[in-house]
C-alpha cells in the first residue's frame, strides 16, 4: 500500500451518524507518510463531486480527472481496513490549498 501524504483511495466510510459524509468515497490522506505507515488508522478528508467550493471548509481540487471538492470540515480518521483501492494522488499545489483550508479551520498558526 502507497500510504504517503497525498494520496487519494476510495475509503467506505459507512457506517456514519447524522450529517457525516458516507458510502464508498475517494479520500486524500492528509497524515504524516510516516505516521501513516506506522499506525493502524489514517487520517482522511472525503472528496466529493457535488458542491460548490466554500473555503476554508470545502476546498476545489483536482481528483481522479477531474474537479472535485475536498471537505476539510469532514476530516476524520479511520482504520486501513477501511481503504478499498489506490486511486491517485493530489498535486502538491491542492495539498498547499487542503493544509492552508485546515489551518483555520483547526485555528492553526
């Protein structure tokens, strides 16, 4: 498994509770690669293909051909049970926009 920062896998994501992001979803890891390789669990933003960009929460990026959305607001961590298949990587430029959309929101410096 290719479990560096970046890189996107369809994750299920169900079961969920109230307005969580569900079903089988293309997810960008956004943990440490090292931290992702030592853990059991890895932290995960869903992307999404309907929507409108609302930054800091949903950020436009580019995903598996074509625009997508990333919700940061919906960061989450999950078991690696849970990565169905490798489905590419975000370009360094989206994973700048996803760091910087997360910065506000988890009131980063």
């Amino acid at each position: 498994m290719n479990l560096n920062r970046g890189s996107i896998y369809w994750v299920n994501l169900d079961p969920t509770q109230g307005p969580e992001i569900r079903k089988i979803r293309p997810c960008v890891l956004v943990g440490a690669t090292p931290v992702n390789k030592a853990r059991r669990t890895v932290v995960v933003i869903p992307l999404s293909s309907g929507g409108k960009p609302r930054p800091p929460l949903a950020i436009a990026v580019f995903a598996l051909g074509k625009s997508s959305i990333a919700v940061c607001d919906q960061i989450r961590t999950v078991d690696k049970s849970r990565l169905v298949k490798e489905a590419g990587e975000l370009s360094d430029e989206d994973m700048k926009r996803i760091e910087d959309g997360l910065k506000k929101i988890l009131m980063l410096p």
